[in-house]
C-alpha cells in the first residue's frame, strides 16, 4: 500500500460565507451522482508545492460530500526526482538532457509503486507526470478488457511549449487515460488525443491558514521576528526557488525599484518540496546574487516558515510580485489578490488567467517592467487599494476551491 496523507475533517458548509451560498448548493449537487463512490488522488509529495496545497483541502470537502477520498503519495528517490524534475523542466520548454536511462529509471520505479496500488477505486487522479505511468500497470491488470475505475490525468504545468523529445515520451501515457485534466487549452498541444478533455483552473482554500484572516498584532509579531521593518515598503515574491520563477530577476527588479524607493526591502519565502532536488542549488544562486544585502530576505521551511507565516507577510506586504517565466498557474497569485493586494505577475501561462492587466494587477515582460510597476504602486496607495478590492472580488467569482471542485466533478460524472 502506498503511504497516504491524512487530512483534517472540513465542512462544506462553512464556505458560505466566503463562497456564497448558491457556490455551496452547486457544489452538493455536482457531487450527488458520485455519493458512496471511492476516489484516490495520487501524486509525488505530501507538502511544498500547489498540487498539495490543492488536496490538502479538497480531499476532506470531498469526503464530507459523501466520496470517500484518499490521498496517497509515490515512495521515490534523489535519482527518480532528479529524472521527474526534468521532465518538468523539459515539459515547460528547457532542452534538457534526455536519456534512455532516464526513462528506464522512471518507468522502474513507477511500477514499483503501482504494484502496491492493489485496493479498488471507483475513481483515480493522476497530478502530473511523476506518477503517469501508474496507467501501463492499470492496464495489465485489465479484467476481460476493462480498466477498473475511471482515470484521469490531471496536467498542472505550462505544456504551451514543451521540449519535444520529453513530451513524446509523456504524451502516450497520458493518452491512456480516460479523461485529462488542463489548466488552460492553451496547454493541449495539437495531436493530443484519447482521453476526454476539460480545462480547469486550480483554485485556492480561502479558510485556509494561509488564506484566513491574520490581524495587525499577528503580522507585526511575524515580520520582528524575521528581521523585516514593518515601518517600510516591502515587496514580496512567495514560490519556489527555481528557474521558472526567476528569482535572480526578482531581486534585479527590486534593485532597480530601490533606486526610486531607497527605503524598500525584498522577501523571498520558498518551501523546500521533497520532489524538486533543483531547489536547494537554486537557493543558493538566489543568496549569492542578493550580495549579502541586509534588505533582501530569503526565507524557507527550514527557518519555521509556515502557512500562518506566510499569510502574514502577503498582507503586510506593500506590494506582491510572482515574475514567473513559465507558469503552470501560480496559486500565489489568487492568495495575493484574496487578500486584497496588487500582484504584479508575469506575462505567461495561468497568471494570464487570474490578473486582468491594469485592474486587479499588473502584467510584466521583463525585469524592467516589473521595477517600474513596483514604483507605481508604491507611490499610489489609492490605486494600489483599488486594484486589491478588484483583485479579491475576480477570486471570489473564479478561483476558490468549491468552483473547482464543482468543475472537476461535473467531468468525474462525464466520463461514468
């Protein structure tokens, strides 16, 4: 059996006040068809990235909607992660290496973790291409031609221009399943084909620790305690370290920001996940280009930085930035805007999908445009509160967890 994560009961009638009530009604009876049936979610890490922060809420709402959900994560490796966090990379558009080896060690140790996936599910959701293959040992184990259970390839990432070679190699998996899951259709790529279709955009938990309320004396608390001055402008980016989210980018649009704003301090706050073995080294790169700047602070998990802490520092920010280069989604950008801030985001992929450019937010191309959006806001607080309260109403409307999960399963009953 593979090792599951436990999650503490939710109800789904405590999102009224911020879902409304009609959300919560549309949600009970997208789920009425599938009440008594079981559902397995499987993906790569219990905790440090969005498809985690995705299933540690919807996995108990859906349990209280009467599906009886588990969440289990693959048992892997320093070398298996090395080779998923390069079929990332590639999947995003890096010409990476690609090696025969490389896919023998993937498909080796997927199996090894199919083996165990031994009870039956009604319904099973695959998230991303760690687990994939999990479907080749499905199908061996046919029973008179049929898969047991309906399954679904839940694709998080930007696919709008994956390395060739990589996506050759994930697309047949992914084409075995008997539904997909996008988070836009710019992500489908021509030719893909087999299973039934359905872009969905990730949402974020707004009863969440992170995403709750957090008052003055608790943020006030926080920053002392991480070496911030609650007296000054702070601009801060929370994601990874990693290269898609161009960290070394951020701290040059802050620098040239600084030139305007000589009192503006940086934080980065990243979670070390246990399946991205690039995100210590990109750690590191990110302390060696702030040059021992006393205002720029790197923070991660490892200094206590939790959920709590980093509600606090989204909302006692000045302004948010998230200058992705490639983005799957980015639920740092929804959690900004709930909480009322002007992101500045960059001009790819899913942050496309949540800031409506020059309204709730501002869209960037390159390090210069994101240091003079930065300038703006600071020097504009009443545009900069404008933004925020458009910003939290486009959330309300688009991005919380019961649309997506009413979304997802109106398809789930599609395919049955």
């Amino acid at each position: 059996m593979l090792p599951t994560v436990p999650a503490p009961p939710k109800s789904v009638d405590d999102y009224i006040e911020p879902a409304g009530e009609d959300a919560v009604e549309r949600l009970r009876a997208a789920a009425e068809p599938l009440r008594g049936l079981r559902l397995l979610h499987l993906n790569s890490a219990a905790f440090g990235g969005g498809v985690a922060e995705l299933l540690v809420a919807q996995v108990p709402l859906l349990n209280d909607l009467g599906i009886e959900t588990t969440w289990a994560v693959l048992e892997g490796s320093e070398d298996f992660f090395h080779v998923t966090k390069t079929i990332h990379n590639g999947l995003q558009g890096a010409e990476v290496e690609w090696t025969r080896a490389m896919e023998t060690a993937y498909h080796e140790r997927v199996a090894e973790n199919a083996a165990k996936l031994d009870e039956p599910y009604d319904l099973v959701i695959v998230h991303d291409p760690q687990p994939a293959a999990v479907i080749d040992r499905q199908d061996d184990r046919r029973d008179r031609g049929r898969r047991r259970g309906t399954w679904v390839w839940r694709c998080h990432i930007d696919l709008s221009e994956p390395f060739e070679p990589v996506w050759r190699f994930v697309a047949p998996m992914a084409e075995r399943y008997d539904g997909a899951i996008f988070t836009m259709e710019d992500y489908v790529q021509p030719g893909f084909q087999g299973p039934e279709l359905a872009c969905i955009p990730p949402s974020i938990d707004p009863l969440s620790l992170k995403n709750g309320p957090a008052g003055n004396e608790m943020r006030h608390e926080v920053l002392v305690r991480y070496g911030v001055d609650n007296r000054r402008p702070i601009v801060a980016q929370i994601s990874r370290f990693d290269p898609w989210k161009d960290p070394l980018g951020v701290i040059d649009a802050y620098r040239l920001a600084k030139q305007e704003a000589p009192d503006l301090q940086l934080v980065m706050i990243g979670s070390m996940a246990t399946d991205d073995p690039e995100g210590m080294r990109w750690l590191d790169l990110t302390e060696e280009h702030r040059k021992d700047d006393p205002d720029v602070h790197l923070m991660t998990n490892f200094e206590g930085i939790g959920n709590l802490e980093v509600n606090a520092f989204q909302r006692a920010a000045t302004v948010l930035v998230q200058k992705s280069i490639r983005e799957g989604f980015g639920l740092v950008v929804a959690e900004g805007m709930w909480k009322e801030k002007a992101v500045i985001g960059g001009n790819v992929g899913g942050i496309r999908l949540q800031i409506d450019d020059g309204r709730c937010g501002y869209l960037v191309d390159s390090v210069e445009d994101c240091a003079e959006r930065i300038v703006e806001l600071l020097g504009d607080p009443e545009r900069r509160n404008a933004m925020g309260t458009a910003a939290r109403e486009r959330v309300r409307d688009r991005f919380l967890t019961l649309r997506e999960l009413e979304d997802t399963l109106r398809f789930l009953v599609s395919l049955r």
